[in-house]
C-alpha cells in the first residue's frame, strides 16, 4: 500500500486521499504493469470521481510506466 500512496502523492494527490486511493489499488489488486489500462471509467469504478484527481493519476501512470518500460518511449 506504501507504494501506491507515494505514487499517487507523486502525482499531486492530498495525502488523506492518496491513502484512499492506494487502499483501492490494493483492494482491486492494480498492479504497475497495469497503468496503462487504466481509464476514466476504471478510476470512477474504483471510486475516484475528481475529475482532476483522474487527470492528474493517469498522466502520472505514463510518467511512472515510461520510467518502468523504457524501451515503448516512442510510443506513449
């Protein structure tokens, strides 16, 4: 959990909701292979409804996938 929520304070999220957030993660086992599949509609799904919040979390999921697979940079 420790990890998702440094990844989602990483991304601009209020501490007290990247707890939240990271619980979710965890609950609906989201791993960091599975950044790029996630979509508004997931995230509403998983109970993140700011519109901002969403923004934010998905530009960072590129950030932080990027950094994880460097070898699709050209792609994302």
């Amino acid at each position: 959990t420790s990890e998702w929520i440094q990844f989602f304070k990483d991304a601009g999220i209020p501490a007290g909701l990247a707890v939240t957030y990271a619980v979710s993660f965890v609950d609906h086992r989201i791993q960091k292979n599975m950044l790029m599949d996630l979509s508004k509609d997931i995230m509403m799904d998983l109970g993140i409804t700011v519109i901002g919040d969403i923004i934010a979390i998905l530009k960072h999921a590129k950030q932080v996938y990027r950094q994880v697979r460097p070898d699709i940079k050209g792609v994302l």
